[in-house]
C-alpha cells in the first residue's frame, strides 16, 4: 500500500496498539521479576506472613496465603529460575514491541512466532484453570497472530506484485 508523503499506513495505528500491549507486558514482567528475586530473601516472606495475617478471613486472605505456602515451598535455585525466565520473556516482548513500534517485518514474524507458540499452553492453561483474564488474554493474542499473518502475507504480495507486475 502506497501512501503520500508524511502520511502514516492505516495499519500503523494497529502496530503502535500491539506494540503498546507488549511494552505493558514487558512492565509487569519486570515488576513480576523483580518482586519474585526479592522472595530470595526469608525476611520479606515473614514480612508478608505478618501482612497477611491482618486481612480479613476471606477470599483473599486464602489466595495470598496459598501463593506465600507455594513461594516458601521454592528453594532458592527455583526462585533465580523464575525470575531469570521472567526477565527472558520482558526481554523478548521489549524487542517485539520496539520493533513492531518501528514497523520492522522482522518484528512481525518474530511476533507471530512468539505469540502463537504461547497460544497452546494459554488453551491448556484456560482449560485446566478458566479464569476471565486467561481468556481474554488468549483472545487478544490469538487477534495478534491472526492480524500479523494477515499482514505480512499483504506485505509479501505487495513486494511481489512490485518485483514483477504479472503477479496476482
């Protein structure tokens, strides 16, 4: 698709919507990571004991107390681990969000790949745990992967059709 000078492709606006939604995931796998490799620390985890122990009984009180029962159970190798992977997955989706924001092609293979390897386990995750957000998530991401096939396959034609006019 050609557009004039200084005008931006329709389909920019979209990229830009992606590449925000990475760069946001990317923030709170930091956060994620950071919070986890502070659970090294046996302090902190007695320091949440106490704060739990001020809720009322009830939904939340449960939650929390089962995930601080799950982290005490981690040994410390296990915690590194978790953080190390969380800060794999913030590094790869800051690269895709950069690169979709920069409209590179590259971006959007890599986005494809990357997103749509992730959807199995997301269904395999929704169908042992459904959860509201484990489904919108895997329906935003399954728009993603759908949009950016779409896409690419449009840019593919598009340099094809340029290469040689007798192309359709």
């Amino acid at each position: 698709m050609t557009t004039s000078p200084g005008r931006v492709p329709p389909r920019f606006g979209v990229l830009r919507a992606i590449a925000l939604y990475k760069l946001v995931k990317v923030l709170l796998l930091l956060a994620t990571a950071y919070e986890v490799l502070k659970l090294r620390d046996a302090s902190t985890i007695a320091h949440l004991y106490t704060w739990m122990a001020t809720l009322p009984t009830g939904l939340e009180r449960n939650a929390i107390s089962y995930v601080l029962a799950w982290f005490s159970g981690l040994t410390a190798a296990r915690v590194e681990t978790l953080g190390i992977v969380t800060l794999v997955y913030a590094t790869i989706f800051a690269v895709e969000g950069v690169g979709l924001w920069m409209r590179k092609l590259w971006a959007e293979w890599l986005t494809i790949l990357v997103t749509g390897s992730l959807i199995p386990l997301e269904l395999w995750e929704l169908g042992h745990r459904p959860t509201l957000a484990k489904a919108a998530v895997l329906l935003a991401n399954g728009a993603i992967v759908w949009y950016l096939i779409i896409q690419v396959r449009r840019s593919h034609q598009a340099a094809l059709e340029s290469a040689d006019p007798n192309v359709k």
